[in-house]
C-alpha cells in the first residue's frame, strides 16, 4: 500500500521532468552484467557530455525514478522521501542547468511486464541488452527461457527508426532481436561479425598504477583499434561492458580514442570479479554480488584460464529463482568446476546437485565439500589457505557470500568500501 502510494507521487513528477528536459535515455536490460555495462556506458559518455545513471543497482520503477529527479534511496524514511519529492519540484519549477543530456538507465525485469512499466515511464532512445544466456536469472518466474528473452526485448521494440539498438553479437537470443526493432543496431562482441569486436583478450600480469593486475584487450571499429586495461578486475564480462559502451559512444559520435580515454575512469561495481587481497597472502576474487549460470559460468572460465601455477579454490553458493532449471544449471556448474579446480567447496541446498555432478566426475573426495551456510564453509577453508592461492567466491545474493569474502580477507577493516551489502540493514540480517 505504501509503495502504491509513494508510486503514485513519484511518477507523475518523474513525467514532467522527463518533458521538461528530454534528455537522451540509454535502456540496459539483459540477465547478466547490466551494472558494469551501465558503469561503463556513464564513463565513456561522460567524456563528452553532461551524464546521469541509475545509482548501484536500482533497477526497478523507484531506482528509475530516483534517478531522473537526482534523489537518493530514502528506503523507509519519510523524510528522505519528502526531500526527494522536493527535488523533483525543483527540477520541475526552476530549470537546472546541469541536468544531465544522457540517462543511462539499468532496467531490471523479475516478472513479467517488468520492463514494460519501466519503458512506459522512461521510453528509450538507445536500448542495450546484455545477455541472456541458456538459463537466465529469475527464468522461475517465467514460462520459459524464451519468455525472459521476449521481456528484455521489450526495449529494442520501442525504439524508433534513428534511435540504437546495441546488441550482444555472441548471444543467438540476443541478435535475433534485431528482427524486431525499427531502430540501426550496432553489435559488440568477441565474434567477427560484430560490430565492435573484442580481441587480443588476455589476463594482464601488467601491474598498473595501481599496483594491481587485471585484464587487457583491444577494441576494433571499422579498421581502428585502441587497447583497453582495467586493473583489480577480471572476467570476460567487463570487456563485454567496454564493447557495449564503445558501440554507444560510437552511436553518439565519440570516436575510439575518446572511448578509450573515458573507459579509464571506468570504477567497477563491488562483489563483481574483483581483486582483494587476502589472509596467507592469497587473492580472493570477489564475485559476492549475485549468481545466474550463464554469469558462474564466465567466473568458473576465468580462473580456469589463470590456473597454470597457481591453486584454484571455488568457494560456490546456490543460484536461486531458476525455477524447474535449478538442478540442470547446478549439475552443470558442478562438473564444469570439478575439470579443473583443486578444492571445491559448494555452500547451500540446492548445491548439493553440483557437489553430486563433481562426486560422479571423480574429483578428489579429500578436496571437495558441501556446505549448508558461509558458517560452515569458513570452518574448512581457512585451514586450507597456502600462499598463493585464487580463492573465487560466488553465490546468489540470498546466500550472503560477502560475509565468506570479509573473513578470509587480509584487511577486514576494509570491507565497508570494497564488499557488498555492507549497509547496518543488510548487517544485521
């Protein structure tokens, strides 16, 4: 009843401000890696324009809304939401001049219709999909995978001819949404047909200026090409983000050079691959955030290709909302970790699927487990630590993996601004 109510004053607000500035709305949708492709978008625009994004990962029809009249998340304060509706009258009654030219919004979708009321608040002029990958996230609430798919598409059909639709060249459910959009598509992807491709991928042992390593690619055009290193993180998906906010640079007139110049202020989301140090000198790669297949399976490919010398722990908590696919998709993650890691620990019910898929490949019963919580989890790995050690952590957000990243971290004072859901609220559940 609230929210209904807070909806009813807000969107009506959110409307005029939307008419009186038109700025240019850039959509993001797809099952996985919408927040680092919205990061990475606001960084390369903002290299030539004025630009303003959905804050962390507020991707409903309230992050939206926050977000075009610059508010803040007042959660259940009332006075937070009393400031938030006089910022919008602000913006509504005295014109800002620095309100953003760009908004480069996530759209999220659990249910279906989701992303319907949310482009029906705020109708796009680029639409970016991600992905969607065999089994997408949140597919319990759909009748199938291609029903997911139908949702995130909703997007591209708005779009009018001379808006953009951005697409993910690698993805087959993806590109086939450029059959249903009246607006030029630009690809981006690993693949040679795409439009902005991706190449020379490696894991970078360059340190940057930061002291820490990361990954470097480059990124081609149209016969230009600019190398690309991001430092603290890896995984394929971050050179996805870069390819995707490339092709909507590109779309809006930026040239390679100046996407390259504004992906160095790209700062990745927390519990998103990135690198900490951890106890016993090893490196923990927090992947806290939350888990689909399709997303533990591009983390499970990671620490695969840095295996070499190093001792790989996958430390992999359930994936939740899957629905009739939930036993599939942790079979599969089960015997895709077991061909390679060194310890497996598996944290959750419906992990006991892939603890049973890595049994049956015949990995090492001294070197895996099954845990019911991060509790438990701790309890076995901390012994197991040695120097050196990659220690990947991943699980869906109702697992809580942050709290087996903060404990086996090497500066746990730390972890308010490098963990998620660090929050008083999110601690004391």
């Amino acid at each position: 009843m609230k929210r209904k109510l807070l909806e009813s004053i807000l969107k009506p607000l959110t409307r005029a401000i939307l008419k009186r500035y038109r700025p240019v709305v850039i959509a993001v949708t797809g099952s996985v890696g919408k927040t680092s492709t919205k990061e990475a978008i606001a960084a390369v625009l903002s290299r030539k324009f004025s630009v303003g994004k959905t804050r962390q990962n507020l991707n409903t029809e309230v992050g939206l809304m926050i977000a075009l009249m610059n508010g803040v998340n007042a959660k259940g304060s009332v006075g937070g939401w009393v400031r938030n509706v006089f910022c919008a009258l602000r913006l509504i009654i005295f014109r800002s001049v620095s309100y953003p030219e760009y908004m480069v919004i996530e759209m999220g979708a659990d249910r279906p219709g989701d992303i319907r009321k949310l482009i029906n608040l705020a109708r796009p002029q680029v639409g970016v999909v991600t992905a969607i990958g065999d089994i997408p996230v949140h597919v319990a609430h759909y009748k199938d995978i291609d029903a997911v798919a139908y949702e995130k598409q909703g997007i591209i059909e708005v779009l009018e001819p001379g808006n953009r639709a951005i697409l993910n060249g690698d993805d087959p459910r993806v590109i086939s949404m450029q059959d249903h959009t009246q607006a030029g598509v630009l690809t981006f992807g690993f693949s040679e047909h795409s439009s902005v491709r991706i190449v020379d991928y490696a894991h970078s042992n360059q340190k940057s200026n930061t002291g820490r390593m990361g990954i470097f690619f480059r990124l081609q055009y149209q016969g230009s090409s600019v190398p690309i290193h991001l430092s603290g993180v890896l995984g394929r998906p971050y050179a996805y983000a870069c390819a995707a906010a490339a092709a909507v640079g590109i779309a809006h007139g930026m040239h390679l050079v100046d996407v390259a110049k504004g992906l160095e202020s790209f700062e990745p989301e927390k519990g998103r691959m990135r690198m900490i140090p951890g106890i016993k000198q090893t490196t923990i790669l927090d992947d806290s955030y939350n888990a689909a297949p399709a997303a533990m399976e591009a983390a499970l490919e990671t620490i695969r290709d840095m295996k070499g010398q190093n001792h790989i722990i996958a430390v992999l908590g359930d994936m939740l909302e899957l629905g009739d696919y939930s036993e599939q998709a942790h079979r599969a993650i089960g015997k895709r970790a077991a061909g390679f890691c060194d310890v497996i620990c598996f944290v959750g019910e419906n992990m006991r699927f892939a603890f049973s898929e890595a049994q049956q490949s015949g990995f090492d019963k001294d070197r895996l487990f099954h845990c019911k919580d991060s509790v438990a989890a701790l309890e076995i790995l901390k012994p197991l630590l040695r120097q050196g050690d990659i220690v990947l952590v991943k699980g869906s957000q109702g697992m809580r993996m942050e709290r087996i990243v903060e404990r086996l971290m090497a500066n746990p004072a730390d972890a308010a601004d490098l963990l998620v859901r660090q929050t008083k609220e999110w601690k004391a559940n």
